[in-house]
C-alpha cells in the first residue's frame, strides 16, 4: 500500500494550495472534491511541475457513505493514507431561523461528521506511516458568531476534537493539527453570502500563504496554528474580553457585512 496524503476540498482555495504544498515536498497526494474538472486540472499542473501525479477522487462528503467510498476507492488503488488533511467545508451567512434547516444540517454533515469519520477512519495506516491529520478549523472556532451561528458552531467543535486527538493519538505517532486562518479570500464568502469589509481585508491573509503555515505546523507536530500575526493576536485578545460583548460585536459585523 502506497503512502498518500488524502486532502478534501481540494478544488480551489486552501484545499487546492495545500495540494500544490505537500506535492512540492515530495508526498504523493489524493484530490477529494465534487468538481471533477478542477481536481483534473490541479492534479495535471501538479504532475506537470514534477512531483508524484495525484489521484483525483470525485466525491460528496455530504453523503452518509462518502468515507467508506473512499476508503473502498483508496484500497482499490493499493493506497493507504499517511496524511488526512481535513480541509471540505462551508459556510452560510444570516440568522439561523431564517437560514434553510436542511443546508444547515448539510453544513453540519460536511463540516463535523465528515470531517470526524475521516480523522477516525485511517488511524492505523496513519500510525504505521507516523503520519498525520490537519483540520481546518478557523479564528471563528474561539467564539460565538451571532449571523452564522452554525459554521461557528461546527469550527468550534473542529477545534476542540482536534485538539483532544492530538492528545489521544500522540502515543501512537500520529501528529494532530487544528488550522485556523482568519479571513482568507477564497471561493468560501461567495458561497457563504460573506463579504470582507475593511476590517476583515487588514487581517486577510493568501490561501497559499495559511497553506504553507498549515503544512509547516502539521510536521512540527504542534497542536493549534492560528495563521496570521493579526489573528493571533485577535484570538489572544479575546480571552480578556466578556463572551457578552464579543457576540455583540460579532452580531454588528455580520449585519454590516449582510447591509442589515
């Protein structure tokens, strides 16, 4: 069995960069997405630039059986994951009474059970290759979020599970990492209804850029990266601040950025 990396959400944004990362450091890597076409096109400017070719998978995460397709696909193949790099999700911008149940509940299946059955689906091929899990989490993770109360939710639980596995898993070799960007300007606030007002633009950082520090903490085996000086001097302020007054100014950004 072939050692791979296996990355979710690999067809554009962080996804995609941190594709483009571990092949340029010499791992052979696994494209999960919907969109076939881009993960195509990735995994050609990937073989194209020298490294491994990727094996391009079209999946749902969505789907109750999508991580046992994957796995079934991957054996297949004679691969076995060393690396799980946890990056599929989404997010959805409004009131979550006046949000649809059922896409919310999609958001909850993508960002939590997928992301949890796939951390735990690979656990011994990860140990034999004293490999690793990156989650995607975000600085949403740290607090309350009136406006997109769901996602918030869903990166909060990304951290928190992340963190307890790091602790868990370290015993067998397995490395653990929670990834959390600030605002990084993707596909992701078009989907989600968001738009990146002034303050959020200062603290934005280049998809590439929070991929090489993702990739960069995995192999130090740390347990949380916050990506960007000024969202991580955000998270740190935010332990001083009353849980009261940080979901008010929460609220008011999401109105403003909504023109509510």
């Amino acid at each position: 069995m072939r050692p791979v990396a296996l990355i979710t959400g690999a067809s554009a944004g962080i996804g995609a960069e941190l594709a483009r990362v571990f092949a340029a450091h010499g791992h052979e890597v696994v494209l999960l997405a919907r969109r076939a076409d881009r993960l195509a096109a990735l995994a050609a400017e990937i073989a194209a630039a020298g490294a491994p070719p990727p094996t391009v998978l079209a999946a749902d995460l969505e789907r109750r059986d999508a991580a046992a397709q994957v796995a079934a696909e991957l054996a297949a193949r004679g691969l076995e994951p060393a690396f799980v790099v946890n990056n599929a999700g989404f997010g959805l911008s409004g009131p979550a009474a006046a949000l649809s149940r059922a896409e919310q509940l999609a958001m909850i299946d993508l960002n939590v059970r997928a992301l949890t059955e796939l951390s735990l689906s690979f656990t011994e091929a990860l140990a034999r290759h004293r490999g690793g899990i990156l989650n995607v989490a975000s600085v949403a993770a740290f607090l309350p979020g009136p406006g997109m109360a769901v996602y918030y939710a869903t990166k909060a639980y990304v951290l928190s599970f992340s963190e307890a596995l790091h602790r868990e898993l370290a015993d067998r070799g397995i490395r653990v990492t929670a990834l959390c960007p600030g605002p990084v300007p993707t596909e992701f606030q078009a989907r989600s209804g968001m738009k990146l007002n002034r303050a959020a633009r200062r603290l934005a950082i280049p998809a590439a850029r929070a991929a090489h520090i993702g990739y960069d903490s995995l192999m130090r085996g740390e347990r949380v990266v916050v990506a960007g000086l000024g969202n991580r001097i955000g998270v740190v302020l935010m332990r001083f601040l009353p849980r009261s007054l940080l979901m008010r100014l929460v609220d008011q950004r999401s109105r403003i950025v909504r023109g509510d």
